[in-house]
C-alpha cells in the first residue's frame, strides 16, 4: 500500500479530485486535501464550495469524481457507517417546532440507533452540556435563535460521534449568543473529544474554534495550513510604522540592528524582545510615535484573506 493511501486511511477527512457540478455552476472542483486533528475549519466566501462538501462528506450528495474517506472509510461504499459515527448540524433552522428539546434530542438519539433508555439519559446530558437543562421541556417554538441553535448542537453529538460536522453554527446569532456558540464548539473538541469540522465565512470564528484550517475559492482549496497567530515577539523579521523623521529613527536604530525603509514601512531584521526594546529606544531618541509593530510575515489573517480572493 503506498504511503499517500495509509495516510488516507488513517486521516480524519480525505479527499481526492472531488468535483461536483449543479448544472453550469461547478461547486466543487477537483478538491484534494488530506487533514487531521481535532478542530479543523473550512473557510470560505458564500458560494465557494463549504456545504456542497459537507454533503459530499456526509454522503447526502454523490461528487461527480473523485474519492471521499471519512474516519478512514469510503463514503460511496459505506455512507450508513459513515453517517453513524459522524453528527451533523445544518446551518438552516429545521427544528420540529411542536416538540419539547428533550423529545426532540431523544427521537434524533433513537433515529441513531440508541436504545430509549440510553437515549434518555443522553439528550438530559447533552441539554446539559449546551445549557438546556433548564428548558429541556418546552416548546421550541418558544425559543429564541440562540437556544434553537444550541438544540441544533444538542441533536447532533446525542450519539456521541467521533466527528460533527456543523455547518455554519453561529448564523443568525447575536454577538452575546455567537460567543457561546463559539465556546460550545471549542469545548467539543477540547474537553469532549469529539472531533470538529466546522464551516464558517467567518475568519475570526475559525480562529476562535479550529486548530487548522481549509480555504476554499471558487470549489477549490486554496490554503491548507494551521490556525497558530504570530505574536510580534516570537522572533523573526518585524516591520515598524512611525509617525515623525523614519530617517532619523533608522539612524538611531544604529549599526547592531539592521533595517532599512519599505514604502511606509521600517523593516527591521529580527525580532524577539531585544529588537523590540531597540525599536522603542529609537523611537524616543529620534522623537517618532510608534504606530505600529507586526511580524514582517503575513498574519494568519492576512493570509487566509488572501487565500479566501
């Protein structure tokens, strides 16, 4: 077995030249990424491909080529195991709005194979865990977006999956509301062990959730790569921004640290606390304000902006 097929095998998602096309629209084209870890984002603009993929992952739509492996297992051959071990939260509101959230987490948890008893115990746990506990018995039609979002979230880890997929999780929430979905969503696969893939055309949502994150542009992956910040004192190039003589700040740089002028930019060579130290030195010796500091590399944002188009 060659290298590439182990690694598939053993890879959380797997995706080989998938495409998919509705009519003239190509959704998805020739899509190929192997990804693993416990939060994983898929990032990308409205229309660029995230929940057509999420279909083909989950089995609800056939690509038109290519291959898909979820948790190591061909989803064109086995889409009911695949669909067994995976939960699945969609973005749109289709909550059974005449059933209390606790018979809706037990209907959805027997509908997944669970005895009643256990499923029972589950959706009481699980209502819990996403702060329910204490509406488990009304109507969700008298729930706010908030808390139908959390009943969502709710239904889809009552089976206690390997893997959820959620598409879209913080859609229509307030910023109150989308900073506890964010934080439910982070816990999953922090504390749960409940592995994540979560879409978002969101930046700062995936920065907040996912430990790595897929860029899709136009049906295609654009970036693969890990959500780590980069932090001005982690070493490395920076570029300064100053208000006043940028001449005479370089001047006063002096010869122990290298920089040089880069359009409005100083780009100082190094970085870490010493050159920061320098940088401010300088600055109050040649009389400039400091504006702005950063790494010379682009940031996470700048280049999952860039990759996204």
């Amino acid at each position: 077995m060659a290298a590439s097929d182990d690694q598939e095998r053993h890879a959380l998602v797997a995706l080989r030249d998938v495409s998919k096309r509705y009519g003239s629209v190509v959704a998805l084209d020739g899509v190929t990424a192997t990804v693993d870890g416990r939060a994983i984002g898929l990032l990308g603009a409205n229309g660029a491909g995230k929940s057509t993929l999420m279909r083909v992952m989950l089995g609800l739509a056939a690509p038109d080529s290519g291959h898909v492996r979820v948790l190591g297992m061909d989803v064109a051959d086995s889409p009911w195991d695949v669909r067994r071990r995976l939960g699945y939260m969609p973005e749109h509101d289709c909550l059974p709005m005449g059933m209390t959230a606790r018979d809706f987490v037990v209907h959805m948890g027997e509908l997944r194979g669970l005895p009643r008893r256990v499923a029972v115990l589950r959706a009481s746990e699980v209502l819990f865990q996403v702060g329910l506990e204490e509406e488990r018995s009304r109507l969700i039609r008298t729930f706010s977006v908030g808390m139908k979002q959390r009943t969502n979230l709710a239904q889809a880890i009552v089976h206690s999956p390997r893997l959820v997929v959620l598409d879209e999780p913080t859609n229509g929430l307030d910023p109150a509301g989308r900073d506890e979905m964010l934080a439910l969503v982070r816990r999953l696969s922090a504390r749960l062990g409940i592995a994540v893939l979560m879409s978002s055309h969101v930046l700062e949502d995936i920065a907040r959730t996912c430990d790595s994150v897929i860029v899709l542009r136009a049906g295609k992956v654009s970036a693969i790569q890990p959500v780590v910040p980069v932090r001005p004192d982690a070493g490395g190039d920076v570029r300064v921004r100053v208000e006043g003589d940028r001449d005479a700040f370089v001047r006063m740089l002096g010869g122990d640290v290298l920089s040089e002028l880069d359009g409005d930019w100083v780009l100082v060579r190094g970085g870490g606390p010493a050159v920061q130290r320098a940088v401010r030195d300088a600055a109050v010796t040649a009389g400039v304000g400091l504006l702005e500091l950063r790494p010379a590399a682009p940031t996470l944002a700048e280049s999952l902006v860039e990759a996204m188009g």
